[in-house]
C-alpha cells in the first residue's frame, strides 16, 4: 500500500470514446460465498461497459493474488483501453471490444525477491488450483436457517488465516500495530481450531513458543518482553490453553513433545508472582494494557487469575499424558488453589457485593478508582485526562469466568456480574456496542469495541439469553465493515490525532467463530471425546456442522422437535445419552444428531464444557 495514495493506484481505469471511467457509484462489492475459495467479487459500470472484478488466492503454496476482470459491451463497438497498477508500477491494455462482446482478463499480483517486493502482470484467466480447492472444503461449513449467521461464519472462516503468514507470523491489528502479542495469536488459535484450520494454529503456536517467549517463560507483548512488574501475566494461561485446545483438536501430541521445555517454563513462569497471603498472582499491569502511570495499583486483576487458572489445569492434563506426575500434580494443585482464591478468598477473592470486580490492591481493598500521573502518555482530550474520577468497574473482562466455564452461567454470581456489565452497553453513544470498561478511565478513544462486545455476548450465549446475544450480532451487521465482515478495533471519534481508525484487529473473528462454534453448535474437542453440547437461540430452527476431529470429517446435526421431553442423540454408531447437558462422541462416531425438545428449559441446556 503506497503510504500517500493508500490502494488508489489498484483501480482499474476503463477509457474509451465516451469517457474514462473509475468504480463509483452505484457498484456493488461482496463475498462471492458458492465460489471454490474465498472471493470477493467486485460489479461497476463504465459507461455502456459492464465490468466485473473478482479478486482470490488461486494456490496454498505461494504468496500471489489472481484479479479476474470481465468486461462486456451493451452498446456499440469500441476500442478499450485499460490501465491499473502497483506502487510505481503501470501495466495498460488496448483492444476492441464488438457489441455484446465479453472478454476476460487477468492479473497476476505477487510477491518476490527478498525483502520481498509485490508486483503485477498480465497473465491468463485461470481457476483455483486443485490443493486450493480441496482444502478450503476440508475446513469446518456451519449452516444454519439464519442467514446472518451462516455469513459470520464464513467471512470469519475464510479471513483469519489470510491474516498469518506460513511462519505463523501476524499483526495483530491491520494497518494499526505492526506488533505481536502471545495473548492475541494464542486468542486467534482458539478460533482456527473452530474453523479447522488446524495446521496453521499449529504454525502460530510454534512462532508463538519459539520466538515470543523468553527461555523464563516470560511471554512478549507488543513484540517485546516486559518487566516483571509490566508482564501482562494471562498470556502464559492463554497459550497452555490454546496447546492443549490443539492437541485436543489433533492429537498431534508430537508437538507437546518437541516444545515441553518451553512449555515447563511457561507453566512455571507465573509462581514468581504470588503473594504470600493468598494464592493469587498481583503485578502492576493490568488486562486492557494500563499501567501505573494510568493509574494502575500493585494488585490481583480477575483475568490474570482466570486465564491461569485455565492454563494451569491444561499444563496439568498435558503434563499428565506424557507422564509427567510430579509437575501434573503442582500445576494441578496451583490452578485449583488460584481458583478457589479467587472465587473465595476471605479478603483478596475477586467477588465484591455478589458479583465479580476487576482488581483488588495488594491490602484487600478493591480498586474502584484510577489515579493518573500528569503524564506526556496520557494524551490530551481523552477522559482519563478530563475528567475528575476514573472508574475501573465494569470492565468486560469480568465475564471471562462465565465464558471459560469457572462458574455456572445461571449462577446469581454470573447473572450479576452480567447485570453490571450492561452499564458498558451505549455510555456515551447512541448506536449500540459495548465498552472494554468504563468509559471514564479510558486512556484512548471512548467507544464501543466488537472485541469486548463479542465476549459479553460469549458469556450471554453461555446463560442461555438469546435477546441480548441477538442485540449484538445485529449491531455488528449495521456496522459499516458488515458486508466484508472486518471490524475496525473500535468505533467513535478519535481525539488524539492524526490517528484515524483503520485497524482491522484478528481477534474479532475468533470470538465470532467461538461464539458460533463452540457456544452456539456447543462443539468443542476434549481429550478423548468430542463435546457436543448445542443450543439454538429464539429464530435458529437448525444447524448443521462439518468438522474436522482426529483427522477424520465429522457431520454434527441439530434441530427442535415437538413432544419430546428430553434431548436425544443419534448417531452413526446408534445413539449416545445427553448427560449434564451435553453428549460425548467417541472417535468412531462420524455422524451425530442432536434433537432438542422446543422450548428447552435452562436446566435441560446445562452449563457449556
């Protein structure tokens, strides 16, 4: 992209006797979703021209993008002359073009050299290469009878992995960052592995392991290590989790094998940063990046606790399987201890008037507020430098013990915590969308976030409310980016310029494809079972899933039935029971039907594994 001219020098330009012509209005840009792979099919007039673009990737194995352009001629003959381009180069093309005449065109845009340096040429029209077309019909298809989210599927499922390099490399916002965090890549694993594609989750692991952990097991954010007191301390719990997702997924235990000094070092990395007084690890940073200079105290944030709580449990079962009883047994013992602290600690437990705080200080007391240094940081006209007092709760995160299952959906814990997050839903804008945290305490651009609003209604489709996960996904589709489905970071005016907002961030898609996958299908892979748990909110009548388990395809089915009182599964094997809300597939199960009783009750629906 030219730094000055952005992608203006890609249109294609059609002159001839009537004029020259550029797309504008009216034109039309969608997904082309019947297409063999992903395409973007691009129709505009120019003139008594018809001109039809569409743009895809046509093999796996090298870095080149195939433009298809058709032309057809409504009017009289003409003489056509073409012109686009790449940077500072310029290709042209000149020919006739009778009446009624269609003519296909091509370009070829690569990358090469080293560094590499993209290019363009005129090439032959030629359809998807076989290895292409094959694997994107390996990957997981999600149908369902609402349009709406059949396409947030598929437009997750096809542009994530478009975002990760063969090394498993990413940025983790488009045109924002240019920067890796453990948390994001190991966050975006976990929606791979619900689209199926699992071999680059595993490429993003590995990069992840190899290059973006110290031999401590120190995680990097922001494509740099941190002090201890800056460490933002969920990564290490996020990736154990999304390895041992993986190796659920796969059963490429290989993997676990060749990285597990790495991965003890992970494990191990945390226990430094327990207080004596309670299991619970404390540091200076907190989850949405804020630091002491925005007025963040020593203390417990609730997602670090979490996250390890999660991660130490996975460390443990991998631990397990490749006998390794003496760390199975300490991590084991660390992620039940962490989370019994946190949910029932006398003084530092991480729940304050029935429902879940963001922090507590290293002396008990919950953070309510932050204290901002007059620092060059904290930019001018953001809220965190206007206004008198800066509010740390709500903040979104304190759904992901909801999300990650450490407490029943239905629980009065989990429906106040709930209750409090609506507060971020619409501060101080009009159309929708919720907040990170409370919007006096914002350091940046006060808006709703798709990221923050995704996991709210995580933990919303967990609980069984199917209104408000609705009220989400429709404020996504009335969005500006929703026909290509790539949500900036945030939405709302920015104070702090020359920033416009033009980060594409990756992590909204896996929320997406976790939303729809593992908490709407209720599919999720375990060690030696495939979890199927669905639910179908108001207006969902069917689903249907195709994954990929172990290697093997697997055809998931769900609907409602009248006068049945209890879910029952059928499968290929004969049928399985539906026990604590949720039936287990054994490897040899390739087929399963789950049938739901219409109007099926929260206790029937069970909590999500």
């Amino acid at each position: 992209m030219h730094p000055v001219r952005g992608l203006e020098d890609t249109q294609l330009v059609v002159e001839y006797a009537m004029g020259r012509f550029t797309p504008c209005w009216p034109y039309t840009v969608e997904w082309e979703e019947e297409a063999m792979v992903p395409t973007v099919r691009a129709r505009w007039e120019a003139g008594q021209v018809e001109v039809e673009e569409r743009f895809f990737c046509p093999d796996r194995s090298r870095p080149r993008l195939l433009r298809l352009l058709r032309l057809v001629n409504r009017g009289k003959v003409i003489s056509l002359n073409l012109r686009t381009g790449l940077g500072e180069q310029e290709i042209r093309a000149e020919f006739r073009l009778g009446s009624g005449e269609e003519r296909w065109l091509a370009i070829e845009y690569t990358l090469t050299g080293e560094p590499p340096e993209a290019t363009c040429r005129w090439t032959l029209p030629q359809t998807p290469e076989e290895e292409a077309v094959n694997y994107w019909r390996r990957i997981h298809h999600l149908r369902t009878t609402v349009p709406l989210l059949d396409e947030l599927f598929t437009f997750a499922c096809w542009q994530l992995p478009a975002t990760i390099d063969v090394s498993g490399r990413m940025d983790a916002s488009i045109w924002q960052y240019n920067l890796e965090w453990v948390r994001d890549h190991c966050m975006n694993v976990f929606g791979l592995l619900a689209a199926g594609h699992h071999e680059v989750a595993r490429n993003v692991l590995e990069h992840s392991v190899r290059d973006l952990v110290q031999e401590d097991g120190a995680p990097y954010d922001s494509s740099r290590p941190r002090p201890p007191e800056l460490v933002e301390l969920d990564q290490n719990g996020v990736l154990l989790s999304a390895l041992h997702a993986y190796v659920c997924w796969t059963g490429d235990w290989e993997f676990v094998r060749r990285w597990w000094h790495k991965l003890v070092a992970v494990a191990e990395y945390p226990f430094q940063f327990r207080a004596e007084r309670a299991f619970l690890l404390h540091n200076a940073r907190e989850y949405w990046e804020r630091m002491p200079l925005h007025g963040v105290e020593d203390g417990f944030e609730l997602a670090y606790q979490v996250w390890m709580a999660v991660g130490w449990e996975a460390a443990a079962r991998l631990a397990e399987r490749l006998q390794d009883g003496r760390r199975a047994s300490r991590w084991g013992n660390a992620a039940v201890r962490i989370r019994r602290a946190l949910l029932a600690h006398p003084r530092y437990r991480l729940v304050e008037d029935g429902r879940f705080i963001k922090r507590r200080c290293l002396s008990g007391e919950v953070q309510w507020e932050l204290f901002p240094q007059d620092h060059p940081a904290i930019p001018p006209g953001v809220p965190l430098r206007l206004e008198e007092r800066h509010w740390l709760n709500p903040d979104a995160s304190c759904v992901l013990p909801i999300v990650l299952g450490l407490v029943e959906a239905h629980s009065p814990l989990a429906q106040a915590t709930l209750q409090a997050v609506e507060e971020l839903w619409n501060q101080r804008w009009t159309d929708g969308g919720y907040g990170r945290y409370h919007v006096s305490s914002e350091p940046d651009s006060p808006g709703p976030w798709p990221l923050a609003s995704l996991l709210i209604t995580r933990a919303y489709a967990r609980a069984r409310d199917a209104e408000r996960v609705w009220r989400v996904l429709r404020w996504l589709q009335s969005l500006p980016q929703a026909r290509s489905g790539a949500w900036f970071e945030f939405y709302g005016p920015r104070p702090i310029p020359p920033c416009p907002q033009v980060g594409i961030l990756l992590w909204n898609w896996s929320e997406l494809l976790q939303l729809l996958v593992r908490d709407l299908a209720g599919v999720w892979a375990e060690e030696e079972s495939l979890s199927f748990s669905p639910w179908l909110p108001k207006g969902v009548e069917a689903l249907t899933l195709e994954c990929l388990w172990r290697g093997k395809r697997r055809m998931l089915q769900v609907r409602q039935e009248e006068g049945i009182a209890e879910p029952v599964v059928q499968t290929d094997i004969g049928p399985l029971p539906f026990e604590h809300g949720r039936a287990r597939l054994p490897e040899a199960v390739t087929m399963a039907e789950v049938v739901l009783p219409c109007f099926m009750e929260r206790s029937q629906a069970g909590s999500m594994p």
